[in-house]
C-alpha cells in the first residue's frame, strides 16, 4: 500500500476513519488486542500491519467474528508498517514463535520462502467455511500459488486510482452524460484533458498530484503504464532479463512530460498533491486508501483505475493477504480458528471496502450493497485489469524492488536522467536483482519455485 505519511496515516485517522467504522454500525475501537472471551475454547493469535482507516476497519470486523464465534478468542497485535512488520514476522516464524495468523502483501509472499516461513492453507477446511477458488478473480488466486500450493489468501486489492473533482472537470466540459470523467483512451487525449482542466483551475494550484519525487509511487505507475504496453520483466524460468527498454522510454517521458508541461509542479511533494485536490486542484493520482480522506472532505469527486492512455486497461494493484506463518505444529483447534477466521474476514469485506480497498471475494462485488458505493462502483473494474510487479522475491509492497528501481524512474521524472539512461540502468539493475539470492533462503529467483 502506500507509505505511512501524510496521505494515508495522518489524513485518514483524522478525516475518514472513524466516521467510515461508525458508518457500517460497528465500534470505532472495538474490545481490542487484550480480549479474553470468558466462554471461549480456542485461541488465535493475529499479527496485522493495519492502522488509521484500516486499523478501526479491521478491529470493527474482528469484533464481529467474535460476536458470531463466542468460542474462538482472537488476540489481534498491530505492528509497525512496513519492512519491521516483515523483519518481525520472518524472525518470529524461524524461531518457531510464529502467530497462528498473518496479513502480507501478497507480493511479497514469493520471497517469504513459502514451505518454511509460510505454510500452505487447507483449501479443503477453507470451502468448508465457504471460501472456494471460484470465488476469486483467477489472475489473483494465481498470484497467491507456489509451486502447486495456496500460501496466501486474498482479503482485497488495492489500486493507483485517477481520482478527479467533478465541480471543475464540469467547468472544462470533461465529463461525460453520467456526470464521469470523459474516458480517455491515448496520451494525447490525457494532456489534452489536462489543457482543457487547467484552464477552469484555480490560481494556486496544480492541475496534477504525482508524487513525482517519491520512488513507490513513481514506481507504482511505472508498473501500471508499462503493463498497459505489455511489457513484460523476465522468462518464466526467471533467468534471463526480458525488460523492454524502448517500452520503458515511452512510460518514462510520458510521466516527464506532466512536469514539462506544467501540470504537475515538482514544488509539490510528498502528500501536497492530495492536500491541493481538497483545495481544488482537479486531478491526483493515489492509493483507493484516500477515498475515506476526500469522503470525509465532502468533496464532489470522482476515482477511476489510471488512464489507459497506451490503449490497453491497466492500474497497478497489490493485495492484503491472509498466510499462515510457519509453525513446526501447526494443526488443532488453533489452525482451524485461523482458516475460520480468514474465511470470515474475506466474506465480509463490504465492510473492508469501506476503506477503498476492492474485495477480492467476487460475491461481494456483485451484492446491491457494494454497488451503492461511490465512487468504488466506478473503479471496480480495476479488479480485471490488474498491473503487479513480476514475481519474484525481490518484488511486493516496498520490497527490494521498488527501493532499487523506484529512483531511478523518479530520477526521470524530475529531469535529473534521461529515459533513454534511466530505461538501462532500470534493466541493468533487473539483471543485478535476478542473479542476487534471496537472504530468506539463499536461492536466487530462477531457483526460488516462483512458478505458479
């Protein structure tokens, strides 16, 4: 997901947290890590990476699991974001202390050394708690199997969305009969609406939120474009470097071009371009997690996946998913508990939505409820047409990856490196990660059985 700053943390805590946990009919804070449920037999330790919007989210669902199931206590902990969450979990299951459930991205699940940190689910107890494969879009279910196995169950995906206000785009005449953006289906149509979008916006302000000097999301949208491209990273053995550099080019200066152009100003870092679309701005480019944050602004605003500007539909997406760290003995009432959970945590994700995330259990997606949702009934699409980082162990949510070829892409952007320079060292560096091993288990990727 995104960074912890501004954009998602502070902003969502503050202006759409609460009220989205309230909004569902739940307790904001709920009972909590310390619970004990006098009558309850089972035990399941739960470690989460969730907090702000998605931390009363997720405390709300919890404490509605143990409404419905008296017998099992849930003992949830919320760790630090971000790489401490993955260090701490890695160490937690090596040393055979590990909970009896986790969250992961489901990037990164590939070089969590699935069959020694992870242990696989028993798809079997999962469908008797009505969890099937079926119910699943089959790019994500794919995502979440090694070498034959389910390690990893999917809770939701959560995408880069264009997020637009209606009240200037219907100044510049840009939005369609249905009071939507006007679809846009090349890259010059997009700066053509730019052009149109900056004439109605207000002085002060830009007309588009980048993040243009920040590497994850650079990176983010780097993916997304570049899939819409059909570029592809390396064979499916996973050892020779497929990275198409004059596709990358392309990607590399259209995003120059919204600095040369004057519709993003690379002034406004970090989080200003969110804060800057609450004042006005028409367009910015973020996480689904900010539709509690501009909700709770009231703003008339609309989101759609990022522009299909090079034809092919594409927005980048990671996913929250459930494992099951690994335990030397793992079994009994514990393990069954953790799939119960898991199982009712991905059924009930209209609550989840809330927050902006797309469920990733397709019943949900088609129910009367989530179809009232705004604007997550414009973006759901993005569902189908999903851009995710190869998989490898070095990709996932602010893995090696993204740390290694994230500046190089924001070193284009801000126009200290040309693309055709930056499109190399993005490969050469591609080579660099493809022979490095994995310090998880010692193997590099081509013999990390990444294969689905």
């Amino acid at each position: 997901m995104g960074r912890p700053g501004l954009n998602r943390r502070h902003l969502l805590a503050a202006a759409g947290g609460l009220t989205v946990a309230g909004g569902f009919g739940f307790a904001a804070l709920g009972t909590g890590a310390d619970a004990l449920a006098s009558d309850a037999g089972t035990r399941v330790r739960y470690w989460n990476l969730f907090s702000g919007g998605d931390g009363y989210n997720m405390i709300a669902m919890l404490d509605a699991f143990r409404e419905d199931n008296p017998g099992i206590d849930v003992k949830d902990s919320t760790l630090q974001w971000g790489s401490p969450f993955y260090t701490k979990l890695a160490m937690a299951a090596a040393g055979n202390r590990a909970p009896d459930l986790g969250v992961m991205h489901l990037g990164r699940v590939t070089g969590f050394s699935p069959g020694r940190l992870l242990d696989p689910w028993d798809v079997g107890l999962l469908a008797e708690y009505g969890v099937r494969e079926e119910d699943f879009n089959p790019a994500l279910w794919k995502r979440a199997v090694v070498n034959g196995k389910l390690y990893a169950l999917p809770l939701d995906i959560h995408v880069q969305l264009c997020f637009y206000r209606k009240d200037v785009l219907g100044k510049a005449g840009l939005l369609d009969a249905d009071g939507r953006m006007v679809p846009v289906t090349s890259a010059d149509e997009w700066f053509d609406v730019l052009k149109e979008a900056k004439k109605a916006t207000g002085k002060g302000l830009q007309t588009i939120g980048l993040w243009v000097n920040d590497q994850n999301f650079q990176w983010w949208f780097f993916v997304a474009f570049y899939t819409q491209l059909g570029g592809t990273w390396f064979d499916d053995t996973r050892t020779e470097v497929t990275f198409d550099t004059d596709k990358a080019v392309q990607v590399l200066e259209f995003l120059r071009r919204h600095i040369t152009d004057g519709y993003a100003d690379p002034g406004f870092g970090g989080g200003a371009g969110a804060e800057q679309f609450v004042n006005g701005a028409p367009f910015v480019w973020e996480g689904n997690w900010s539709v509690p944050v501009f909700s709770g602004a009231e703003l008339d605003y609309g989101a759609t996946p990022l522009p299909a500007v090079f034809g092919k539909p594409a927005t980048h997406a990671e996913s929250h998913s459930f494992v099951l760290p690994h335990q030397a003995d793992r079994g009994g009432a514990a393990n069954e508990g953790a799939h119960r959970l898991a199982a009712y945590v991905v059924q009930h994700a209209r609550q989840w939505a809330g927050g902006g995330h797309i469920p990733a259990h397709t019943p949900t997606l088609s129910t009367a409820a989530y179809r009232e949702l705004e604007p997550q009934n414009e973006y759901v699409t993005a569902m189908d047409h999903q851009a995710t980082e190869p998989k490898v162990w070095f990709a996932g949510s602010t893995g090696i990856l993204a740390q290694r070829v994230g500046p190089i892409v924001v070193s284009s952007t801000m126009g200290s490196a040309g693309p055709e320079t930056a499109a190399r060292r993005m490969r050469s560096t591609l080579t660099e990660l493809l022979a490095t091993k994995n310090p998880m288990d010692g193997r590099t990727a081509a013999e990390g059985g990444a294969v689905a």
